[in-house]
C-alpha cells in the first residue's frame, strides 16, 4: 500500500446494470471528466465485448485526491441521478513492475 502523499494507481472494474447500459456509459463519461479537479488522470479506459463491463486504470497523485473525488459534491449528485440504474465498481490498487 502507498503513502498517503504518493501516487495511486488503480484499476476499476465497472458492471453496468443489463438494463441501463447507455445510462450507465453516461454515467462513467460524467464522473470520470471529473478526474482532473483531484490530481486524477484516466490513463485507459477498455470496453468488453458485449459492452456491459468496463476497465479504468486511474492514477491519482495522492491518495487524498482519491478520497476527494469520492466525496465531490457532482459525482455524488450523478450518482443520486441515476439511483438504481449506478453501474457497480470494484476497484483494486496496483502498482507497476
């Protein structure tokens, strides 16, 4: 695990819900924009096959820019809008070799 004042690095797992998955490209496509107000940076962004499940690998310069995008007052108001229809995300903190 990194410092609290070192680079984070971070691969997300995002699920879509099967019924919502154009909402749900909208959704990844608002909140990632984001990224840049809290030293985070999209660095690629895959799509599966069937469209339903997407790849972030996000790095962030700090570990306090993490934990302020979370709390960013218009992420967490994109994620009221789209209530039941929010992808599901697991995210897993890497680091390179």
């Amino acid at each position: 695990m990194s410092a609290p004042d070192e680079e984070l690095f971070l691969v997300a797992v995002v699920d879509l819900a099967p019924d919502a998955v154009d909402a749900g490209h909208r959704y990844e496509d608002a909140v990632l924009g984001l990224l840049g107000r809290h030293g985070g940076r999209l660095e690629r962004r895959l799509h599966s096959t069937d469209d339903r499940t997407e790849v972030h690998l996000i790095r962030f310069a700090s570990r306090a820019g993490l934990a302020d995008f979370l709390a960013d007052p218009d992420r967490l108001a994109q994620r009221a809008a789209i209530g039941d229809a929010a992808p599901t995300t697991r995210v897993i903190e890497v680091h390179d070799r």
